[in-house]
C-alpha cells in the first residue's frame, strides 16, 4: 500500500486554487489604488511584464496564485472601505440639507422613506425583523437583526440598534450621524460592507495585523497613499538597487557587482515597466511572429540576415601608416532608438516602403561597388539573391541610393512583415541607463558602470527564443536593435571616409580603424555620443601585419 499512499499524499498537497477576479478587475484594482505595475510586481516577486500578462488574460499558478490573490483581496477591501468613508460623508451632507427643509410635523414614518441610490444603506428601514425576508420590502432582501445591546455603526460609528445583513448601521440616513470627531468608523479589515455585496469574495488568509487599515475623510477627496506607492524614479530604481548590493555584501565591490550582473534581466524588465508610465503605447511582450523570425532548429538560426560588419580594407594607401582601433561607446545603449512595430506584424508584397511602419523586408540588394574603400552596407554575405533584412538595414539602403550619397542603386522589396512604429518606444528606458551610465562614469562608480552595461545588453541579447527572459518574446525587436548599431557603426564609417580619413576595418558593433587626424571628425571621451582608443599599430608598407579580429 506504500504506492497508493504516496499517491494519497501528493493528492492531499493538491488543495483548490485561489480564486482570482476577472483580468479587467485585476488592473482596475491596482489602477484605482495608483499603484504601478513595478511596484506590485516587485511585491510579489515577479516581473512586471508577468503582471501585465495576469491582467491581459492569462492566470498564475501555485504558491504565486495564492498571493495574487491575496493581494488583489486586500486592496478590493480597502477601497471599499474608503468608498463607504466617502459615501457616508456625501450622505451627511445630502440629510442635513432635507432636513433643514423638513419640519417635525411633517415627518413620515421610516419605512416610507425611500432609500437614496447609492448610499451606504442599502436595506429598506423596517421596524420588525419579520418584514423584508422576502425581498419584496427590502432593497436587496437583506436580513435585519434587532439588537439587544446597541453597537456601533459601521458608517457614522455612533450607537445603532439594528444589524443588516449582519452589520451594525443605521437604518435611515437621518439618523447616520457622524461622530464629533468627523471621522466615521470603518467596518474591521477584512470585512466589506452592504453596499460591495458584488465585489470578488475574499481569499482566506492568516490574521495579521495592518496599521493604518481605515482611513478618517475630512472633508478632503484627494489621492490616499497607498502601501506600495514610492516616489522612485527609473534612475532611482538603478542607484537603490546599487546601494542595496554594496550594503548586503557590506560595501564587498565585486561580490555587489557578481550580484547585480546575475539579475540584470528581471531588473531591465522591471525598469521598461516604470519608463512606460504614461506612455502612449502598450508593449505587446508576447504577439504573433512569423516563422522567418522563428529558429529553423533548436540550436539554429532564424532566417533574419542582421548586416553584421566583418571588413578589413584589402590595400592600403602607400607607405607606413599608424592606425587607430576606436571603441564606439555604448553602441548597444544607442541602438535602442529604432523604429520599432507595435503591433502585430502584418504580411505585404511589392508595396513601397512607408517610413511609419517597421519590420523585416525580402529584398534583393543593390551591388556593391566601393568594396576597396568602405564596407558593402549589408555585410560579408556569401550567397548572392534575396534575403531577410531589418528595418535598420533596409533604411541604410534607400538612404545610400538616394540624391544625397547616390552610393548604389535602391534595393527592390519583394515583401515586407511590417506594423505601425514608432523611434522612441525605448526612449525613456534609453535615457534612464544612458543617464546612470554618465553619472557612473563621472563619479568613478564602477558597480554601477557594469551593472547598467549588463542591463541593455543582456536586454537586448535575451529578448528573443532565450530561457533567460521569459518575459519578453520579440525576436523582432531584437534583430531590428542589433542592425541598428551595425548601421550606427557603418555610417560612422562613412563620416570617417568622407573626412578624409582612410577607414581600415570595421567590425561588429563598436570597432572602427582608421588612419589619419580622427580626433578632428570624432570627439574622445566615454560618453556614448564619443569614441575611445582601443589600440594604436603600424601598417602598410614595410610594417608587419597586424593581427587580431577584435568585435
């Protein structure tokens, strides 16, 4: 019996699943509690990415579920609750002017008064715990309990000698008061009043005390603050995550660092989540992708060709040359504003290219004839014909072609998966890392150089097909960011020919030799709109060949 009562076991830890409100619920809840979609889901331990899938249509499970659950029941009760403060405030207010044009003489008896819509009292007035069981006298067929003892109302707080549906109140608004103090007694926490009979039904869950559970309305509506609600700003999350590292490993540099680098994913995402307040445009973190943009095996490759520079000048000028290796800076950091599609991609053939739409193109390139002094814009590709280029490539193209450059002719687009775009989708989150980024680098502050580092290039690399982020699958948005930086690095390629400079390698996304003054076409330092020295050789006539294939 030792295997029916594993069995048994296992069924016994199966216990019913948490319920949950509708998605629409979820998020109206955490919105009218002005709460973002960072904070909540820095509470419970999730991204905020997966928060947005909870109120978009999909639930979670297990253990995570259950505190879900539990944190959408607690924020439904203290909104009703402030909802019942400010009802019985508007209440008080409409019964001192009825009664003011009311004599005593011409004073009805309770249960002839009708009952306000959308007060707090709910029940018609009834003088006998017999009358309204049915529904036909009550407005809502609710039970009313005569006291023997008066209790205090749950809206006003003073003394009421009746219990409906199985709350102490006032039965008619008249006699609602409230109390000297102004500040009407709210139900305890964990309860719900008459009038949210509608509201989703609480999650059990162990008693613990709450500070600050009620709320006491004087007169004022303004937003409340909330439990989660902090005045963090994106740059903020950066240096509070820092500090915090520095103070667990107690102010141990490369132990914080090791740290923060393992968590830069989920941290990306929770920062993306605070720069897109407010924003105009919902990112859409799991849509439909085409099978181009799928992987064709499980260690293979999708069919997006990226232009990735791999270029070496094959003659150089006569004579010994000294050659500069730069370092473009933050090329990734800077590849973030493309034009990116929101929507679903949506299929085309042989239509024009629309500079307000984004995607990836079928096209034939134009040929190539400036191999010997600058690299072919669309990479070292092998076989000739159409490919799959990106938005970043193909905008390269036409620009090179057209009366400006009139560098090749316009490549012909055979079709296209495009949707509606827009440059600055990643602006904020750009600006928040490229911010840090300064502010690291003025003050010396190497954690946080390498923790922003890991944060867009771990956020750019991890965005498609990877098990590392699960949050956000836009294989779209990744190869039309990695093109963007190969065509940052090619037109600054072009700005160094067109200056006079002799451009002998480009590689990946930050490597440009050139010979000749680049200090007068580029300026040094490490902000990312500068270059840096990464190494200085000879070359040419009578010098040794250098070697290395640095990216």
């Amino acid at each position: 019996m030792s295997d029916f009562d594993a069995i048994d076991s296992l069924l016994d830890a199966v216990g019913p699943q948490a319920e949950l409100p509708p998605c629409h619920v979820r998020r109206e809840l955490r919105e009218r509690a002005r709460l973002s979609k960072a904070q909540v889901a820095r509470a419970l331990g999730v991204s905020p990415s997966t928060l947005s899938g909870w109120e978009s249509g999909r639930d979670p499970a297990g253990e995570i579920r259950t505190r879900y659950a539990y944190l959408l029941d607690g924020l439904n009760a203290k909104l009703a609750t402030e909802t019942a403060t400010e009802t019985a405030t508007e209440t008080e207010t409409e019964t001192e002017t009825e009664t003011e044009s009311a004599t005593e003489t011409e004073s009805v008896p309770a249960v002839e008064q009708p009952v306000t819509s959308g007060t707090a009292a709910t029940a018609t007035p009834l003088s006998s715990p017999d009358l309204g069981q049915d529904g036909d006298e009550g407005g809502d067929g609710e039970d009313v309990e005569l006291l023997v003892a008066p209790e205090p109302c749950v809206l006003c707080g003073r003394p009421a000698g009746q219990r409906v549906a199985g709350f102490a109140q006032h039965l008619t608004p008249a006699d609602c008061r409230p109390t000297a103090t102004g500040a009407p007694a709210a139900p305890p926490a964990g309860q719900s009043t008459g009038h949210t009979s509608k509201a989703p039904p609480r999650t059990t869950r162990p008693a613990r005390a709450t500070k600050g559970s009620t709320r006491a309305t004087k007169g004022s509506k303004g937003p409340a603050r909330h439990a989660f609600q902090e005045p963090s700003g994106p740059v903020d999350l950066i240096r509070e995550a820092v500090q915090g590292a520095l103070a667990e490993h107690r102010g141990d540099v490369d132990a914080a660092t090791a740290v923060l680098v393992k968590r830069a994913i989920p941290d990306a995402m929770r920062l993306l989540d605070e720069t897109r307040k407010g924003a105009r445009y919902d990112v859409i973190a799991h849509p439909w992708i085409p099978d181009i943009l799928k992987k064709q095996t499980a260690r293979g490759a999708d069919q997006i060709w990226e232009a990735r520079p791999k270029w070496t000048r094959h003659e150089l000028p006569p004579g010994r040359h000294q050659v500069t290796a730069l370092d473009i800076n933050g090329a990734y950091l800077s590849a973030l504003k493309t034009h990116l599609p929101l929507g679903r991609l949506e299929h085309s053939t042989g239509l024009a290219h629309d500079r307000r739409r984004s995607g990836v193109h079928l096209i034939t390139p134009p040929e190539w004839e400036h191999e010997a002094v600058l690299p072919n814009p669309i990479g070292q590709r092998d076989e000739p014909g159409p490919l799959w280029v990106t938005e970043p490539t193909l905008r390269l193209l036409l620009r090179l072609s057209g009366p400006r450059h009139q560098l090749c002719a316009p490549p012909q687009i055979h079709e296209s998966y495009t949707s509606g775009a827009t440059e600055n989708l990643l602006e904020k989150f750009r600006i928040a890392l490229k911010d840090a980024r300064d502010t690291a680098i003025e003050q010396g502050d190497t954690v946080t150089l390498e923790y922003v580092k890991a944060m867009y290039s771990k956020f750019v690399s991890t965005m498609g097909e990877s098990n590392y982020n699960r949050e956000l699958y836009r294989p779209d948005w990744m190869h039309l960011i990695r093109s963007q930086a190969f065509a940052n690095l090619w037109l600054k390629a072009l700005k160094a020919h067109d200056e006079g400079l002799a451009v002998v390698r480009a590689m990946g996304t930050d490597e440009l030799h050139v010979i000749g003054d680049w200090r007068r076409v580029f300026a040094e330092g490490r902000a990312v709109t500068e270059v840096k020295v990464k190494d200085t050789y000879t070359a040419g006539t009578d010098a040794a060949e250098h070697e290395g294939e640095g990216e």
